[in-house]
C-alpha cells in the first residue's frame, strides 16, 4: 500500500533531501543528519523526523514480509522508485496532517492492549522508522483507524502532532 495522504497535499509541508541509508522505505521516517542526509531514525531523539513520502523502496507484499530485527525490519517483497534511485532525493513530509500506511510503515503483528490496534493509541517511532505505542516515548501522533486481517495490521491511519 505504501503511503497516502489523507490532508490536503498543499497542506502538508515537504521537503526533500538525498539519502545517506542504502534504503529508505516509502511509509517511514527518518531522520536528516547534520550534512542534511536522509537517516534511519536510530535511538537517538526520536523527535524532528520525516515521514517518507517516496523512498527508493516500496513495500508490495503482505504484512508478514519484512526481515527480521537483524535487517531492520527490511521488506522481503519490496519495488524500487526509479525516480528516487535517479535523483538520489527522497519526499519527506514534516508538521500536522493525516496520512494512512500500510504493514510497512508500523509494527504489523502488534496486538493487545495499548496496541496499535486500538484506536486512540498514541504513537512514536521506533530506531527501524516504524511506528509503535508510544508508551514512555514521546508521542508523534494518534491512531485513527485500524484495518487488520488474520495476519495483523493491513492498514494504519495516523494523525500527527506536528513535533
């Protein structure tokens, strides 16, 4: 599914910049360094990120199809944006909007309370880019609504705070 957004695209404030990742996966955030480079978000200040509008990857396969903790929770059945690998330029949108993602863009298999799976639930990023609860973290945003199917989350809808 990759990302959408579901603000008015001249609403949301975007930018981009070159990757400095090998891959930056569509649906994510990321974090820019110091020399302006697209970043995994890592452990550190996990506030002032990115979500990632058009990486030069893109998930087309199901919610159980990403590499395990290893990988950084890497797609197994991903595309390549010609566009992105081109230019060496990803799309980041930054600031308050809403947008919906898909299983790559947030920890599919989360279940049980204060999970992802609720609608309400406060959200942070983890050092992989994904969306989890937020829990003791800072929240970037809001679970708005939640498509699962067997196998987890299918689709996430988040309204951001804007950090």
């Amino acid at each position: 599914m990759s990302v959408m957004l579901l603000s008015p695209f001249t609403q949301v404030f975007r930018r981009s910049a070159p990757k400095d990742t090998p891959d930056v996966m569509t649906g994510r955030w990321f974090a820019v360094n110091a020399a302006g480079l697209v970043v995994v978000p890592g452990t550190d200040g996990l506030l002032g990120l990115y979500l990632c509008l058009e990486g030069n990857k893109g998930h087309k396969g199901s919610n159980l199809e990403f590499g395990n903790v290893g990988t950084g929770y890497a797609s197994t059945n991903s595309f390549t944006l010609p566009s992105v690998v081109q230019s060496g330029e990803c799309a980041l949108a930054y600031g308050a909007f809403r947008y919906e993602v898909g299983p790559e863009g947030c920890d599919p298999l989360s279940a049980g309370p204060g999970s992802l799976a609720e609608v309400g639930t406060l959200v942070a990023v983890d050092q992989y880019g994904r969306i989890i609860p937020a829990g003791a973290n800072v929240p970037i945003g809001k679970v708005e609504a939640v498509a699962t199917d067997a196998n987890g989350i299918t689709k996430l809808t988040v309204r951001t705070f804007g950090n």
